[in-house]
C-alpha cells in the first residue's frame, strides 16, 4: 500500500548520550537536506513535542513519493541512521504513514470494509 511520509520519532536520549544525540541529528537532518535537494524526499520537518508525559517527545516528518521512500528506507545510509539513533536514543521508531490525498484512499478502503 503506497505511504507518503516517514515519521522517525524517539523518546529522549539516553542518558549520558545526549551529546552523540545532538551530534547525530545535525548530521541526520543535513542527509535529509542533501536527500530534498537530489529529489529523494519532497521535505522533511523536524519537530520537538512539549512534556506530555508520553513516550514520543520528538518525530521528523518526512515527505516523499512512496517508491523513493521505498528506496530510501532499504539503503545501507539510511539503515546506519537507523543503527546510530538506535545507540544514543530512547525508543527509536521508524513508522511509514499516509497524508493529503492519499487519505481519501485509505478512508474509501477502510468504510469499504465496515460491516453492513
């Protein structure tokens, strides 16, 4: 099924991990802006979320067509990211997801699908 967008998203750093934390997403998010600008995603948009008490305090937005997406999550780059955050982050989680006009896609199948 075609996605739009990956959301990468973490808790917090590990403790006494917070300095590889922010070296790590300076160096991810210039990969992202090298990625927007070769094509490969449309955008990307980090965001930070206030104290919730939740276990999600962080996600980057990315945008893209789902087969550069596709591509994208099957690289060795990207995989090492993944590995990276892995390391120095608290509950990293990559998850593939659906905006815009894919939405009235996903709607039309799911009420398809409701009981009669």
């Amino acid at each position: 099924m075609a996605s739009n967008v990956i959301l990468f998203g973490w808790n917090v750093s590990i403790p006494g991990r917070e300095m590889l934390s922010a070296q790590h997403f300076q160096t991810f998010t210039e990969y992202l802006g090298g990625l927007q600008r070769k094509g490969t995603i449309q955008s990307f948009e980090p965001v930070f979320l206030d104290p919730h008490g939740g276990d999600l305090n962080g996600f980057i937005l990315i945008r893209g067509e789902s087969p550069k997406l596709d591509t994208l999550t099957d690289s060795d780059e990207w995989r090492t990211h993944v590995i990276r955050a892995m390391l120095h982050l608290d509950k990293p989680g990559v998850v593939r997801g659906a905006t815009g006009e894919l939405i009235a896609k996903r709607m039309a199948m799911w009420t398809k699908e409701i009981p009669k």
